[in-house]
C-alpha cells in the first residue's frame, strides 16, 4: 500500500501566482521518486499537498487511488512519515521527541531507533531552549542533530509512505553517507518521495523528477538523465 499519484495538479497559495502548473506522476506502492530542481520550483510544495495542509485549485491528489480530499487528517498524519529540512522540537525529552508518533513503542526500540540515527548517546537531554524542572539547560542541537531527531522518529514510526526533504542538507559529508544508509534502510519497501537539490544525491531513486518554474521539466532515471546531457 501507498501508491501516490498527482494528476493534473495546479495549485497557488495566492491567486496572483501559480506554483504548481499541471504536475502529474505517480509513485508506486514501495517505489522512490526524487523530485530535484531549483530552489522555488515548487518541491516542498508538492508535500505539503499529500499531507492537505492546502487544497489544490484544479487536479487530483491520490493516495491508494483514493482523493486525498477524502482522507481524515489524522489518517494521512499516521501513513506519511516525514523528514523536514527544519525540524522543530517539543519541550520534552529528545527521547520523548523520537517516539512521538508512536507513544506505544518500547524504550528498546527508542533506543535502537536513535542509534540507527546516530543520536544515541543523549536521549534523556531536552532540546535547546528549554529547561528541565530542576534547572537542567537543553542541550544545543545543531542543524544535524535535530534532522537525526527527525529520521530517528521515521524510523520508529515506520509509516508506508515517506518524505524526505533535503533530509540530509543540515549533515556534514561524513555523517551525510552514514544518515543515508540508515535512511535508504528505512526506505526499503516504502513509498518513497526524496526532496533533493542535486542529482548525485538520488541515485538510487526508481524515477527522478526535475521540476522547474511548477512544472516537470524533465523525468527518467539517474542514468537517462546523465544521458540527456
Ligand atoms: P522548493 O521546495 O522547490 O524550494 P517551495 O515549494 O518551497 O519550493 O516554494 C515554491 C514557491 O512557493 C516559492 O516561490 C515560495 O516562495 C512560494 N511559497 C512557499 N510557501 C508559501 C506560502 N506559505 N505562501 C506563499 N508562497 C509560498
Ligand atoms: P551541523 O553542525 O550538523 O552541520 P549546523 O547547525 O552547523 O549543523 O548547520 C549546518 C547547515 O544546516 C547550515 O547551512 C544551516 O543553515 C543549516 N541548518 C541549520 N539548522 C537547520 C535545520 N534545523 N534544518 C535544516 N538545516 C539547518
């Protein structure tokens, strides 16, 4: 399950300007489309419109060959897993943070879940900016720490469908590689969409799609691409 497909898709946060010009693909159950392009092109966009945190003006958003307009809320919040390029922490424990999403998950598969995301050793800390009863600071996360946060969670919540956005931008190169292999780990058999500045990063994807000014510029795989230029 969790086949996902756009069909025709326009879609303007305002009526002066559109961001998405007619967008159709499909990703099927278990597969991973990489949509790459400029920044502005409308690639964050496109996720926010499975989640339907807006309405699209014209077209159909599918999941399961279902409308996404007849999906509840909180049905699309427990089946899309999503690594965000900004991930903003609760005020509770990092550990707290990981399993939210799946509150009934053991502490042992907490555990295990932020060591795959190399955050392991400080689980029990709260996040910066916030301070325990007993006067205890947060610890300071950079950018890094908290998208480890972030894939630690879709790691445990194992949903059919994820979103990665540029879930490895904040990663210094070394720890970029390892995060993608725990990353690719969590992929396995999932729907996949991977939000991605550059082709060298989405190899692997089953169909790559360049989307340029809302709309598809190109599309194929990593290889048909490099081809084409
Ligand atoms: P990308 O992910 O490809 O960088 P986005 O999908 O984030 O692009 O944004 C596409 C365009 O939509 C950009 O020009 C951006 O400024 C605009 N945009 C994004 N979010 C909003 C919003 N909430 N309201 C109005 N315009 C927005
Ligand atoms: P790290 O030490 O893990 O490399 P930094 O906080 O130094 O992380 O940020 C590295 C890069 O990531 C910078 O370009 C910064 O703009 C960007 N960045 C910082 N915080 C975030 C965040 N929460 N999500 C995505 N990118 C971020």
């Amino acid at each position: 399950a969790g086949k996902i497909e756009f069909r025709d898709v326009h879609f303007s946060y305002d009526p002066n300007r559109k961001i998405l010009k007619g967008v159709s693909f499909e990703v099927p159950a278990g597969k991973t489309v990489a949509i790459v392009g400029p920044s502005g092109a409308g690639k964050s966009t496109i996720s926010r419109l499975l989640f339907r945190f807006y309405d699209i003006q014209d077209g159909q958003v599918l999941i399961d060959d279902q409308d996404v307009r007849d999906v509840t809320q909180e049905s699309l919040r427990a089946s899309i897993g999503m690594v965000p390029q900004d991930t903003v922490l609760f005020n509770d424990t990092i550990a707290y943070n990981i399993r939210y999403g799946r509150i009934d998950a053991s502490e042992e598969d907490v555990r295990k879940a932020a060591e795959l995301a190399q955050i392991g050793p400080f689980i029990e800390r709260l996040p910066d900016g916030y301070r325990s009863m007993v006067g205890e600071r947060g610890l300071k996360l950079s950018g890094g720490e908290k998208q480890r946060v972030a894939i630690a969670r879709t790691i445990l919540k194992a949903p059919p469908i994820l979103i990665l956005d540029e879930a490895t931008s904040a990663l210094d190169s070394h720890t970029e590689q390892e995060i993608q292999a725990a990353l690719d780990l969590v992929s396995q058999g999932r729907t996949t969409i991977v939000i991605a500045h550059r082709l060298s990063t989405v190899i692997t994807a089953d169909e790559i799609i360049v989307l340029k000014d809302g709309q598809i510029a190109e599309r194929g795989t990593h290889a048909d691409l490099l081809r084409k230029h």
